[in-house]
C-alpha cells in the first residue's frame, strides 16, 4: 500500500513540475522581447508601452488635448480688430477702416478683470513694475503655415513668406497671446489690474498673469532673423528719407536767395 501512496505523489511531483515549466517559458519568452524591442526601437533606454505599467502610462502626441479655464477677462477700448495695435508697444490712436495708422501716442490703460475666485493669486503683484499677460484670441478662426512679410530692399533679401511659428501672428494652432504689459496699479479687493501697453480686444479671456523679471526675461542682444533686415531697411530708409528731405530744403533756400540776390541787383541796376 505504502508503495502505491509513493508512485503517486511522485506522479503529481512530475505533473505539478511540468505545469510550472509551461507556464514560466512563456513569460521569459516574452519579457526577453520586450527586452529587445526597447534596445532596438528606443537606444536612450525609453521603455516600450507593453513594458510600462499602466499608472505611468503617457498619453502620445496625438492624444495631447488640454482644457484651459479662463481667470479672468479684458477690458479697454478695442472694440474690434482694426483698432487693436500690433504689438504692446505699439499704440495707434487714430485709425482709419481699413488699419492704416495715422497717428500715435502713449498707450491706453486697460483693466484686467480677474474673477472672484482667482483675486486672492493677486497678492503682492504689486511689487512689479511688469507682468506677462497670457490671453486668448477667441475669435481667431484657422491658420496658414505660412505668412507673406513686408517687401525690402534687394540688398537685404527676405523670403516673401516665412514659417508661423517664426512670426507674431494672432492666427495660430492654439491662439494663445503672449504680452509684456506695465502694471500702473493692483487692486486685490477689487480682482482688478490696471495696465498698460494691453494689446487685445475687449472682452478678452485671460488665460494666466505672470511677473515679468528682468534678470531672465530680457535679452537685449538676442538675434531677431529676418526682422532685423526689415529693420535695417526701415531705418536705412528715415536716415535717406532725412538727407533727402534736406538737401531739397537746402536747394530751395539756394534758390530763394539767389532770387534774392537778382532782385537787389536788378534793384541797383535801376537806381543807377
């Protein structure tokens, strides 16, 4: 009896090891090809999707998608996009329909309306003379790859268009603005910043506010690629458009006193 009761659990010690073995190969198999896929598809030791657990999971480029909450809005005088100026420090006063700018002087100031909930992030804002002013343009509706820029001269060749993305176009991907405004006044109790330099619409979303510092935000011997041609001609052009303007104010003050001169000879001529 004692024979039958050894031959059996000898049996299930076989049957039990064969299970483990099938079971285990597999997993080896599989966990030595991903192994392979990440030294093969990723060489700075990425690891691949299948490999990665679930928790740390990234979503891929594609799938990037982000919801964004306005904490406040603008409000200036801008009613539409004519009359908003092209950059913060520009500030156009007298426009007509079509844009044409026909006159300038210093900018407006604007409030930023911050909504209830976000004033207390106002705190000690007023410390700064300036801050980053992060907005939306709402009603902006599709892009182009590409953007035609200003003609220049032939001695410096500019592309007729450039890449959006090395240019301040409000029509974008994601219509997001970027402005660096000057804070006049910081009304917490109120949820309102008064600036200056706003380059918006009214009614404007504000995305974020953050402080300007100059120590990293500023470099004023940064490169501005072919903005620096356009420029270059712009100023090229005000210094010719000067010696122009007077060497042909100079030729016509030569010629009144030359006629000056004829008259009180013709004058002399007469009295002789």
């Amino acid at each position: 009896m004692n024979f039958y009761y050894i031959v059996i659990v000898i049996i299930l010690m076989l049957a039990t090891s064969a299970c483990w073995k099938a079971w285990k190969v597999p997993r080896r198999h599989g966990k030595s090809t991903i192994q392979m896929l990440s030294t093969e598809n990723h060489a700075e030791n990425i690891e691949t999707p299948n490999h990665i657990p679930k928790y740390r999971r990234v979503p891929t480029i594609p799938e990037l998608t982000w919801s964004v909450r306005a904490i406040g809005r603008v409000e200036c005088s801008y009613l539409n996009k004519f009359s908003v100026p092209r950059q913060a420090t520009i500030h156009p006063t007298n426009k007509t329909t079509n844009g044409t700018i026909l006159s300038t002087s210093a900018p407006e100031i604007a409030k930023l309306v911050i909504f209830p909930e976000y004033r207390a992030c106002l705190d000690d804002l007023k410390g700064f003379d300036y801050l980053w002013l992060i907005g939306l343009f709402h009603l902006n509706s599709g892009f182009k790859t590409h953007i035609h820029t200003r003609p220049v001269s032939p001695e410096h060749p500019v592309p007729s268009e450039v890449g959006l993305f090395s240019s301040r176009s409000p029509h974008r991907p994601n219509p997001l603005s970027l402005s660096a405004l000057r804070i006049v006044n910081v009304s917490t109790a109120e949820g309102v910043v008064h600036v200056e330099g706003v380059d918006m619409m009214h009614d404007s979303p504000i995305l974020d506010i953050k402080p300007y510092l100059p120590a990293f935000d500023s470099f004023p011997e940064a490169r501005s690629g072919w903005m620096d041609l356009i420029q270059q001609d712009y100023m090229q052009a005000r210094v010719t458009g000067y010696q122009n303007i007077v060497s042909t104010r100079g030729a016509r003050f030569a010629r009144a006193m030359e006629k000056k001169a004829a008259r009180a000879e013709e004058g002399l001529k007469k009295d002789n």
